[in-house]
C-alpha cells in the first residue's frame, strides 16, 4: 500500500511497511511520536520536486479543486503500478481511478496516518528542513490566497462600501450643522431664513456678512442672485433680531468654515465615487446611477453577492422589514426598496412604479452579473437596457393617455354591427337602394291634392298615363272592402269578448292577491332571519366578553399567586440569612 502526500516543495510517495498497525486506528498516533517508530510504519519511496512557486501554485489549486495536474499523473503511473494509492481527497481518489485505473483509498485510518505523516515530515524525507518549509508553506499559502481572490486594485468594491457609507454619513452632518447654524444666527437676523433657502449658500452669506449691519455695504453677487441680494439688504435694515457679540459671531463663522469644507470634501468623495463605480460596475452605473448602485452593492456585502441574487431580490433590496411585515400579517408586499430611487422609477407615473422598477430590477440582475463575472469594462449593455426600458415606459404612458381618453386598454373603441360595411373601410357591399314610388301608401288627402295637380296639368296640356290611376283605384276599393270585413267581424265578437275580458280581470285580480301575500311572507321571513342574525351576533359577542373576563381572572390569579410564591421566597431567604448570622 503507498500513501500520496503533498508538500509545499512537491509530491511524496511513501510505502506503508506494516499494514496491520493500520487496524488500530486509535492507537496509530503513538507510533509516529518518534523518528524510530515511524520508519518502522512507512518509508519514502519517491519524491517529486516543483521547480518554481508558478508549478506549485498550478498544482494546489488544481488539487483544491480535486483535479492532478500532468506532473502529478506521469509521477502516479511511474511510482504505482499493481499498487492500492491512500489518498487525503476522496474525490481526487476518484479521478485518480478514472484517469489512471489505480485503486485508491480514503477513510479514518488514512486520515491518521496522514496526521502522522505530517508530524514526522521533516524526518522522513531527507534535505527537507524545518527552516525551509515553513517560508515555503507560507509563499504558497500567500500566493493561493491572491489566485483565489483574483486580486486587482481596480476591481475592490469595498472601497465603494466605505465609500456610500460616508457619503451618508457627511450628509446626516452637513443638515445637522446647517440646522445648528440657522438657528444659532437665526436669533440675530431671523428674516435671512426664508430668504436664501440653501444651506451651503447661508454658511457663505453668514461668514461673509457677520454682523447683519454689514449686509448694506457688502457685495453678495458671488453669492446671491440680485433680487435675492436686494432682498436681503432691505431686510438686514428693518430685521427685528437681537444683536450679538462679536465673540459670538466668530464662533458661527468657524461653524461656516466646518459647513463648507464638509461640502467640499463630499463633492470631493462623490466624484471619488462616481469614478469608481465607472470601473467596477460601469453597466449598474449606466441603469440606476452612481448613488443607487453603490447603495445596492454595500447593502448585500459585495460585488458578487450582488450577482447571486435574483430580479426579485434586487427590485425589494432595502425593504425586507416591510416584506416580512406584510408576509406576518397577510398584506400586500412591497414593489421596492432601494431601487425606488432610480432615475427611471422617479420619471414613471405612481400606476407605473411597480412595472417599472420590476423592469428595471431584471435588467439590473443583468448587468451586474456582466460586471462582476466579465473582464470587460464597457457599459454598451447598461445603455442599450436604459434606452429600452425608457421606450417600456413610453408605451405604458402612452396606454394610459389612451384610457384616459376614454378607450380600454389603448385599443380603439368597438364600432356597431353593420352588414353593408367591410371590416376596416367605409365602403358598401351592396349597392344604394334606388327609390320605388310604387311602394307608396297614399291617403284621402293626398290623393284629392293628386287629382287637383292632375286637373292643372290637364289644363296646361300634360296627361298622365291611365294604367297609373286605375292601379291607385284598385288599391283604394281593397282597403275598402278590408276595413268592412273587419268591421263586420267585431260586430259578431262583441259579447264574446265581454265575457272573456271579464274572465280575464278576475284572474289578474287573484294574481296580484297571491303576489301580494307572497310578498308578505317574504318580508316577515326577512326580518325574521334578521332577527335572528341580531340575536346570534349579540350571543357571539356576550361569549366574548365572558371569555375575556375568564382570561383576565386567570391571569390575575397567576399574578396573584406569583407575587405570594416571591413574598414566601423573600421570607424564607430572610429567615435563612438570620440562621447564618445567628451560626457565625
């Protein structure tokens, strides 16, 4: 049986001499306490050196990652034909066996002896010493530690972490200072207040006016606006403040001299941070802004946390208190958190937040995923995401404007049903309806005033033609007869229908008496039920209050109990301090 073992300066084969100590698993440490015992349980049989830090370095991680490097394989097939390898790495066993049909083994045993091995290293191998592995471990240690990092000046978030945080930080300090100096100088020229509503431009008109006596003689163009400035000049002559030592007044203007500098360093740390963010999330920068993004990054940790995480996660970031609020109590969830802030969500109408900071926080996934994973540094992705979240949020405001105006959804309205128009044109299908005078219906009248423009145009020499008049005369002898045989036909039915029509007011009658008692009855079941309904509300609220009441006497009781089971305890401590007095 040999054993794998990895060094900082390279690989060791050593060949287990006794195989049976190997069953004691416990007691394995004993023999390994001295140089002595330890030969006598295994012996070097082949070394491999690295040659420079670069192939150590190549080799480890490769180990890390359970994969032997091409070095590693031609020392294996070399030193360990017919043979079963220990190994400290079960799945580096494995690829072992696939890569190189060598039986390989890993359990307690092996761990022991690698322990072992480990305590007896400089023993057991010849020309390795003490002195020269330690400098070496550590090398290999430091330079692992840089591969695994990726290490690059450029590409270190924590500096945006601390960055953000004392932006914020300067921010809450300017307003507190800005406070202190308004009302510090308020009680000496109060009216300035409402004058120059800036901060930064009050700490600058303070220190260079001083006493409010001044203001007329002084020139704030640098300042101030000119309306802002003569504003201030008629309102330091009649302000009604009090006055104030000169002691006093140089202790406001050092606060103004702290006010702006603190501004100037945070324009300072912003453009600090806008640069940075430029470099390590230039496509994040080029979606949310400079501000948001590095508020996001600090918020989970990192850059690549912030890659970990899902749209879902992104979009509610900042708002988790109120996520597991409305989680707890079965409300609606938040729709975001610190993207709120956003340019995009800040241009869309309140309907629209919610669409677009979704939108928004999927694209955001995106493109820090890009950033943090990629080793280019263009922001062509963030733009081309930007420009079509923009048109997202046209189109939804344009849907709006078209409900507004009185369409569904931004579609057009549905015109009635016609059977002569085409879909999508005005056009008939059929063709017009010519006029047919044959089809008139004339009456007496209009045919006295026919005869009368017939007899005026015989007089001027016109004659209609015969067939016209004999069709109308015709049409005037049926309705005649029609209107007779009617006539006659309600003659003959008129004590019939007496009878039925006094049949028929009889049974209306009934009718509207079973309507009106049915109606009856469903009013007095109707307040009935309502009653009822009254009632079982009342009971439900006696049980209750009866409940409540039980509730409250158990609990007084239990406080009552616990307040005479302390004053016994109190009791009892006392009489046994008096007994421990009383025995000293």
């Amino acid at each position: 049986m040999l054993v794998l073992f990895e060094t900082p300066a390279g690989f060791a084969i050593f060949k287990v001499v006794d195989e049976g100590k190997l069953t004691e698993v416990e007691d394995l440490w004993k023999e390994f306490t001295t140089c002595e015992s330890a030969r006598q349980v295994v012996n070097l049989k082949a070394f491999q050196k690295f040659e420079n830090t670069a192939e150590a370095l190549s080799a480890t991680t490769l180990l890390i990652d359970s994969k032997p490097n091409k070095g590693l394989r031609k020392f294996l097939r070399a030193h360990c034909d017919g043979e079963t390898l220990a190994v400290s790495d079960s799945k580096l066993g494995n690829a072992i066996k696939e890569k190189l049909k060598i039986d390989c083994v890993h359990n307690n045993a092996v761990m022991e002896l690698m322990r072992g091995l480990r305590n007896q290293l400089t023993e057991l191998i010849s020309g390795l010493g003490v002195q020269d592995l330690s400098p070496m471990s550590l090398g290999l240690s430091h330079s692992l530690s840089r591969y695994k990092l990726k290490f690059s000046p450029d590409k270190v978030d924590t500096m945006i972490i601390q960055a953000i945080g004392l932006l914020d930080d300067l921010d809450k300090e300017l307003n507190t200072y800005a406070m202190r100096v308004r009302e510090w100088y308020g009680w000496h020229f109060p009216e300035q207040a409402k004058i120059v509503q800036d901060n930064i431009q009050y700490a600058k008109v303070v220190k260079l006016m001083g006493n409010r006596v001044n203001a007329v003689n002084l020139d704030f163009s640098e300042v101030l606006s000119e309306d802002t400035e003569a504003e201030l000049k008629e309102a330091a002559v009649i302000s009604m403040g009090t006055e104030v030592s000169d002691l006093d007044l140089l202790n406001i203007r050092e606060l103004c001299d702290q006010v702006l500098a603190l501004s100037e360093y945070r324009a300072q740390l912003y453009d600090y941070l806008r640069s940075r963010m430029n470099t390590i999330a230039p496509n994040l920068t080029a979606l949310v802004g400079e501000l948001v993004g590095a508020r996001l990054i600090a918020h989970t940790g990192s850059l690549l946390n912030l890659a970990k995480q899902p749209g879902s996660t992104v979009q509610i970031l900042g708002a988790e208190k109120a996520l597991f609020r409305a989680l707890k109590t079965k409300h609606a969830t938040p729709k975001y958190g610190l993207i709120f802030h956003a340019s995009l969500v800040g241009q869309a109408a309140p309907k629209l937040k919610g669409r677009i900071s979704r939108s928004l926080a999927s694209k955001t996934a995106l493109a820090v995923r890009y950033d943090a994973l990629c080793d280019s540094q263009d922001n062509t992705m963030g733009l081309e995401n930007r420009i079509k979240l923009e048109t997202r949020l046209r189109v939804l405001e344009g849907r709006d404007l078209g409900r507004s105006a009185g369409l569904k959804r931004g579609k057009p309205m549905i015109e009635a049903y016609d059977k002569d128009r085409k879909k999508g044109s005005g056009a008939l299908i059929a063709p017009a309806k010519t006029y047919n005078p044959s089809a008139d219906m004339l009456l007496e009248q209009n045919g006295a005033s026919n005869e009368e423009m017939t007899s005026k145009k015989r007089k001027h020499g016109d004659e209609e033609p015969k067939p016209a008049e004999e069709e109308v005369e015709k049409r005037k002898k049926k309705k005649r007869e029609s209107e007779v045989e009617i006539n006659g036909v309600k003659n003959e039915n008129v004590g019939g229908d007496a009878e039925s029509e006094g049949r028929e007011k009889k049974e209306k009658r009934k009718k509207k008496k079973k309507t009106e008692a049915s109606m009856q009855n469903d009013e007095e079941q109707n307040a009935q039920e309502i009653s009822n309904e009254h009632v079982a509300k009342e009971d439900k609220k006696k049980k209750k209050k009866k409940k409540q009441a039980e509730v409250e006497e158990v609990a007084r009781r239990e406080a009552e109990e616990q307040e005479e089971s302390e004053k016994s305890r109190k009791k009892k401590d006392k009489k046994e301090k008096k007994k421990k007095k009383k025995g000293e």
